[in-house]
C-alpha cells in the first residue's frame, strides 16, 4: 500500500508540474509571438499530462474494459510527444544561431 501512495503523490506531482511548465511555455510564446516553436513545446507537455493521467488509469485498475485501447494510445502520445519537441526546439535552435549572426553583424557596425 505504501508503493501506490508514493507513486500516486510523484505521479500526482509529475502532472503539477507539467501545467506548470505548460503556462511557462505559454507565457514565453506570448512575449515572443513570433517563435511557435514554444507552442509546440507547450502542445507536447499538454500530452505528457494527458499521457500521464492515461497511465494512471491503466495502473491503478480504472476502465479495465478499455484498458488495451488506453495503452495503444499512450504509445502514440509519446511518438507525437516527441515530434513536438523535435520541430520545437529544431525551430528555437535556428532561432538562437539567427540571434548570433544578427549579434555579430550589429557589432562589426559598430567598430
């Protein structure tokens, strides 16, 4: 019984801090409209907490009549999870190194 309690409260705490990280994801899409790779990233982390209460669903017994179905899907989330975070931060990287190149030629200007 001790087992469930503690993997119910870190599971429980896992999707705290996936909203969490969810709205900060959000509130840097809002200051920097111009980069949706943050959207991206905040849709996976949305699907990392429908993931997760998929998986605590399948573990602790609710819906056995579904349950295959549940399992199949929390295996497609993780695939569109990823996707997600790999054009996120591929767009964010290209972002970074257009920040270097801009930072470079305003400091040749300025010499």
């Amino acid at each position: 019984m001790v087992e469930i309690s503690i993997s119910l409260i870190a599971g429980i705490l896992s999707v705290i801090a996936s909203i969490y990280v969810t709205y900060l994801c959000y509130d840097i899409y809002r200051y920097n409209r111009l980069n949706r790779a943050w959207l991206a990233v905040a849709a996976g982390f949305l699907l990392v907490i429908a993931r997760r209460t998929i998986g605590f669903i399948t573990s602790f017994g609710y819906l056995p009549h579904i349950n295959n179905f549940l399992k199949s899907i929390e295996g497609l989330l993780l695939l569109v999870i990823s996707l997600l975070y790999i054009y996120g931060f591929l767009a964010m990287r290209k972002q970074f190194s257009t920040f270097e190149i801009v930072e470079k030629k305003v400091k040749e200007k300025l010499k």
